[in-house]
C-alpha cells in the first residue's frame, strides 16, 4: 500500500512509499530513521499526534519531526537597563493622531 511520508530530518522530504500492510507507526520509524529515538521526535499521521502501535493505513500522510536540532544552542540571557528620566513636566503623552498610539513630548 501507499502513503505520504514526510521527513523532517537533516533535509527533509516528502514522497509517496510503499509499504507492507500492517505496518505500525513504530516498524515504520524504525525503517526510516534508524539512527533517531522516538522520544525526541514529534510523530502525526494525517496531522494528528498518534501511538507507536497505531497501524497504517492506505493514503495516510505521516511526518517525523525532530523536537530538537542538533546542534541548536540555547539563546544567552540578555539584560534590559532602563533609564529613569529627570523630572518629567507638563503633559507626558499627546495623541499622535486619532487612529495610533502617543508618543512621549517632552515639555
């Protein structure tokens, strides 16, 4: 039978396979990424998260994902200082124009 696999892994593609009825999202996994675990991948048949031991069938569309690349890091912390202004006087937001925000004039 036929289905749509949709790799996500390295390049990524997505071609229409053959495989052999009966077979279950986990003997498919296994078969086509050999070197991944399960836990870190995001599987859907048909755009639907599904079980190892669901089994597929003719026409289903079935993606692999992986939940994180290899290499990403995390982004570093960044700091924000923020300014405190001397004394503000007089009025500190006027209307831009009827339709947007303010901005800030000083007096």
């Amino acid at each position: 039978m036929q289905i749509l696999f949709i790799n996500n892994d390295g390049s990524g593609f997505a071609d229409q396979i053959q495989i052999e009825a009966g077979t279950s999202v986990q003997a498919l996994f296994q078969e086509r990424v050999p070197h991944g675990r399960p836990q870190d991948y995001l599987i859907r048949v048909n755009r639907q998260p599904t079980t190892a031991s669901y089994v597929l069938q003719e026409g289903d569309r079935v993606s692999i994902t992986p939940t994180k690349i290899e290499g990403a890091t995390p982004r570093p912390f960044v700091t924000v200082s923020c300014f405190l202004f001397p004394i503000l006087k007089g009025a500190r937001w006027e209307p831009d124009n009827v339709l947007t925000a303010s901005t800030y004039l000083p007096s």
